[in-house]
C-alpha cells in the first residue's frame, strides 16, 4: 500500500505512468509470451506485467535500487568480462522475447547493446526496448547519450530487426513537468533548509504533473516529449 502511495506522489511519476501504461498495452497486444529476458531489469518493476511469461532479468551486482519499488532481485548478474566484452552469457536464440526499460542511455556502447538483444532472441522474437529523449542527467557518471527515433532505427535494422512501432511518450508539457520536478529534487537535496522549502512548494509540482498528462492529449507534440518506446521484430 505505501509504495502505490509513494508511486502516485513521486517526483517521477509521470515517466513512470507513462511507462507503465504502454509496456501494459504493448505486452497484451503483441502477446508476450514463453522465456522473457529483461537487460538491465534493476528490481524488475515490470515483471507483473509479464504473467504469461518466464520472466529472467540480468544486472550489474551494484545496480540501482529504488525504495519505491519491490525489492526484487536479478536472476544473472553480468560477470567481470561483460565491461571489455560486452557479450551476453547465454547462447544465441535463447529467449522467445527481450526487453529492456530504461537502459539504453547508460550503456558506452548502445549499437552492442541492441546487437546482443538481437542475438540471444529466437527468431520472429519480438524486442521491446524503452529509453529517453529529453530527460535529466541521471545514475552520474554512467549517462551517456540520449538518441533519436532515426538512430533506433538504424540501430535495429543493422541487427536484422524489423521496426514495428515506436511510440513518443508525453510531449512538451509533460517534459517540461519532468524537469521541473528533477530541478526541485536537485534544489532539495542540496541542504535541510531547501529541503524542507522544496517540501512546501511541492505540491505545486506533483500537480503541474497531473495537468500535463491532460494537456498534452490535447496539445500534441511531435518535436519536443519525454521517452520512446520501441517494439521490434527480429527477422
């Protein structure tokens, strides 16, 4: 009950609603099923999405975790090779699907990354990847780029997989929502008197999230929006 409390009031939950409500729409449509591999899963915070899969995550051992999400753990954790290498350790065609959320910014190599998604995916698997367009610094030092929808693009295509949909999440009010929010949070944590000033105003700020989800369905965005969602087919 509190962490559903905490999702609902969290500086970041508008990216988080917005994830939650496409990965849903995105795994019941395309029908996600059989062994799922999850890169970079953290505390697999949408593993209950997946109920009609074998659901197995890999992360680091020091991955990021997160009071505001079930403490659950990876199933693999990448061994000393993977930072040189940068190969996953299972055969080629191992999973029926891959996915990932909100990885693709953190990996030094993001063309590797997407190859070794395609790799240990079985033929006509299906890749469901996430990550952002307009989004603050984030998990310091290891944020490395942000891409567009014409990089994924050639990014899948060079790994022999066929792009089914990519979808722009939010738009220009919702993004900037988000980063007031990420610059209120950088205000508080800078001392306890900010802290405590950054607790009065925001209200305010949850609010101005709210708003946005609504204004944005009227006033779409095309340029300027918070994160992309790519679901991919592998040939």
């Amino acid at each position: 009950m509190l962490r559903k409390i905490r999702f609902y009031i969290s500086p970041c939950f508008l990216i988080r609603y917005y994830l939650q409500r496409d990965i849903k729409y995105f795994v019941k449509k395309f029908k996600f099923e059989g062994r799922v591999l999850d890169f970079g899963c953290g505390q697999k915070p949408y593993e209950h999405l997946f109920f009609n899969s074998e659901y197995i995550g890999i992360d680091f051992e020091n991955y990021s975790k997160n009071k505001e999400i079930s403490d659950k753990k990876p199933d693999y954790f990448f061994d000393e090779k993977y930072s040189k290498e940068m190969t996953l350790p299972f055969e080629n065609g191992s999973f029926d699907n891959t996915v990932s959320f909100q990885v693709l910014e953190h990996h030094r190599k993001p063309e590797v990354m997407i190859r070794e998604m395609a790799r240990v995916v079985k033929k006509e698997g299906l890749i469901l990847l996430t990550c952002p367009f307009v989004y603050a610094l984030h998990e310091e030092p290891n944020d490395f780029q942000r891409l567009t929808e014409y990089k994924l693009r050639e990014l899948f295509e060079k790994n022999n997989c066929q792009i089914i949909r990519i979808k722009k999440q939010g738009g220009f009010f919702s993004a900037v929502s988000m980063l007031a929010n990420e610059q209120l949070n950088y205000f508080a944590a800078k001392n306890r008197i900010n802290y405590l000033l950054a607790c009065v105003i925001y209200p305010l700020f949850l609010l101005l999230q709210y708003t946005s989800i609504l204004v944005d369905v009227f006033f779409r965005s095309e340029k300027v929006f918070i994160n992309y969602i790519v679901l991919a087919k592998k040939l």
